[in-house]
C-alpha cells in the first residue's frame, strides 16, 4: 500500500523535530515523491549523510511502501 505524503512528514517530524519538510506527490500515484527538508539536525554532515538521516526516519519504508523519493536536504539558517 503505498504512502501519503503526510505520513512521510510525520515520520520525518518525529525524527527531526525541528524539521521543515515539504513533499511534493510527482505523479498522482501515491508512489513518488520529492521531498525537500531542512534541519539544523544537518550541520556539519555531508549530503550522503543527511540523506541517510531521513532515510532512517522513514523506518525501512523506503523501496517497500514508499517507491521513489527524490530527496534534497539542507542545514537550517540557525544552525
């Protein structure tokens, strides 16, 4: 079953309270998303590693119930 973007938020959100996400449906199907998050959680982390930050968030969800996401992060302002 595949999910909706709030729920991608919420999982995102509990892991990075500070969090803001957005996430965008890319074709309708509930299956591939683009997500834009930004957390002070970031700094001093590479890219590779804040990816792997929201991938943790999503709980193995990620290739099973979510089937893309295209994922661009970046360090909040008052990080």
């Amino acid at each position: 079953m595949p999910m909706n973007a709030s729920e991608i938020e919420t999982f995102i959100k509990e892991a990075l309270p500070d969090a803001e996400v957005q996430i965008n449906d890319l074709r309708g199907d509930g299956d591939h998303y683009a997500a834009y998050v930004k957390s002070a959680a970031f700094k001093g982390k590479t890219r590779v590693q804040q990816h792997q930050m929201v991938y943790q968030a999503l709980q193995g969800r990620m290739g099973n119930e979510l089937h893309a996401l295209a994922l661009q992060t970046s360090v909040a302002d008052d990080a």
